[in-house]
C-alpha cells in the first residue's frame, strides 16, 4: 500500500542542524526502501523581506545609534534596520544549513514555509499553510490537492 501509485511521502524539518539531519536520514530510509519520496518542506524559514543587505543594515543602525541617539525617529528607524539585520543573519545561517542537505541530496526537491504568525493547529491554518507552499493561482497545485 505504501507503495502504491500515487503514494507519495513528504520530509518535513525545521531549518536546525539537528532536524535537517534527522530529515537526512528518513530521505536515506525512504530511499533505501525504495518508497516514493514527494520532497522536503522546510518549515518556519525566514525568507529576506527586502534586497537591503544584511552589512549596510548594521552600518546603518550604528550611524543612527552612534549619531542619533536622542532622536525618537532615529531610534525607531535603528530599531528596525536590526530586526532586519537580524532576519537576514537568520536567513543566511538557514541558507549555509540548507545547502548541505542540498548538497547530500541533491534529487530532492525542496519547498520553503516562511515562519506564520500563528500555529498549525486546524483546517483553517492548514490550508493557510497549503497556501504558502502552493499559491492560490497555482491551478496545476490546486487540482492536485483537492
């Protein structure tokens, strides 16, 4: 049954060391037993949100702390450019990760999730999930999944 035409497993990890390695070894199991793997889904990423590089986003935020610092608009400003610079840190250690799963695996085809605002819990944030990996104009993704 397993086996079976149309059957089709799915890896799901974290962008962590420990779970893309854990996700390493059900790719091998699955694959060694010859069942038919679909892909991985790398859950909870944190995507870059804007082409400002991650350098100038620091440079940025110490003119402004360094310069500015009695400044409420400054600080505001500062305060957003290291959220910034913190996402794309995230976003680059999550890359170099990905890249040796990628690198081990080279035939599996993998799907990124940016990090939701709120938990996986029900049909609803199901299908808003269904929605990241596979958007609503997707008509081809659409058919398949319902």
């Amino acid at each position: 049954m397993l086996k079976r035409r149309g059957t089709q497993f799915v890896v799901v990890s974290a962008a962590e060391p420990d779970a893309l390695r854990e996700a390493s070894f059900f790719v091998d199991r699955l694959t060694q037993e010859g069942m038919p793997l679909a892909g991985l889904v790398l859950n909870r990423t944190h995507p870059m949100l804007c082409a400002l590089p991650v350098e100038r986003a620091i440079d940025a935020t110490e003119t402004l702390e360094e310069e500015h610092s009695e400044s409420e608009a400054a600080s505001l400003a500062a305060a957003v450019l290291r959220i910034h610079a913190d996402r794309g840190q995230t976003a680059k250690r999550e890359i170099r990760l990905l890249s040796r799963f990628t690198g081990a695996n080279p035939h599996v085809p993998v799907v990124g999730v940016p990090s939701l605002p709120f938990d996986v819990s029900d049909l609803d944030a199901l299908r808003a999930l269904a929605d990241q990996i596979a958007p609503v104009g997707d008509e081809a993704a659409r058919a398949a999944g319902r």
